[in-house]
C-alpha cells in the first residue's frame, strides 16, 4: 500500500464537509468520518449496523488532539503514552501490530462518542502520511470497514458490496490482509491493561 493514497485532494476535502468515506487506515480498511461532527458518527453507526453501546477507535494526527476531547492526562499517562506510541510508529518499519490506547473520556458532551462507557480509544498512526491526513481534517472515527456481524473487508471489491452508495468516497488501496489494533487501556497511574492482543 502507497502512502501517497492519503494526500488524495478529493478525499481531504470530503471528510473535511463531513463525508463518510472507506479507505485504507494504518491496519485495515476502515469507515471513517469526522469524530467531531456527532452527525457523521451516527451516520456510521447507522450505515454499520454498529452496537450502539460500542465507541469506535479514534485516529489522531498528534498527541496534542486529545484535548478535543476532555482528555487530561497525567504526567505518568503522558510518560507511557510516549512509550507505546513510539513503539508503533517504529513498528511500522518492523511490520509489528498498531497500538490503539483507551483513555477516561467522562465528559456527558462526547457521549455520541463514548456510548456512555466513559472512555474512548485513540490511534496515532505511524505512517506521517496518515497522520498529515488526520492534521487536515481533524480527528476520524475509524471502525473497520464492514456490517457489524460480518468480516472486515480486505478488498474495494468486498467494500462495494458490503455497502454500494451508502458513502461518498472508497478510496482502493489493494487487497489489505492486516489485524486490527491492540488495545490497551491506560490507567492514571500509568499501568496498562491489554484489552485486546
């Protein structure tokens, strides 16, 4: 996959108008809208079928977007979080697995965000393509791209029919065959949890 596929003008300018488009992320292909348009993040959650109980992971295109979202960090959060994402940017060299971090969100403005669990999940990618991307049209919810009791998509071909003119925008970046992201939550005191290997 070509970083290049994210610096595509036309997909810039249709997530930054609140579009809803399928493209490659740094894992899998994913469904992604702007996490801060509430309206957006229904429109996925519908063109899903997606749990409603169920936050989607946030991309970010630096450390310093987390305040768009209530999140206060401690000085031992900020210490691990330097740690494990600089792990997956170096991982992405190494071809090891992303790592996406949840975070106490308890703010009742972002519940369209977090389902009411309080906590919310964020990426920094590695790829700077991505993360210029991100810098552009603000943060992107990102779950992956297909209907919620059916596998993700690995082709453009799988996402066309999974969900034909529902979206605005597929952008193909060959067959992606990757996992989907550890998850692993960070508490205050900066111990972790891994929610999913």
């Amino acid at each position: 996959m070509q970083e290049n596929i994210w610096n595509d003008k036309n997909l810039i300018k249709i997530l930054q108008e609140d579009g809803v488009v399928i493209m490659p992320t740094d894992t899998i292909y994913g469904m992604v809208g702007r996490a801060q348009a509430e309206f957006v993040v229904n429109r996925i959650y519908t063109i899903r079928k997606r749990n409603p109980t169920k936050p989607c992971i946030i991309l970010i295109g630096d450390t310093s977007e987390l305040e768009k979202f209530s999140v206060i960090l401690t000085q031992e959060q900020k210490n691990k979080l330097k740690e494990l994402w600089h792990i997956s940017v170096m991982a992405d060299m190494c071809h090891e697995r992303a790592v996406s971090i949840v975070l106490d969100c308890p703010d009742p403005a972002l519940e369209y965000l977090h389902r009411g669990t309080n906590t919310l999940a964020f990426r920094l990618p590695a790829p700077q393509a991505l993360r210029d991307l991100l810098l552009e049209t603000g943060p992107l919810i990102a779950p992956s791209a297909n209907l919620e009791t059916i596998p993700p998509c690995e082709t453009m071909e799988d996402a066309r029919k999974y969900f034909g003119y529902s979206v605005d925008l597929y952008i193909d970046g060959g067959t992606i065959k990757n996992k989907a992201s550890k998850l692993i939550k960070l508490h205050k005191d900066g111990s972790i949890d891994l929610m999913r290997n």
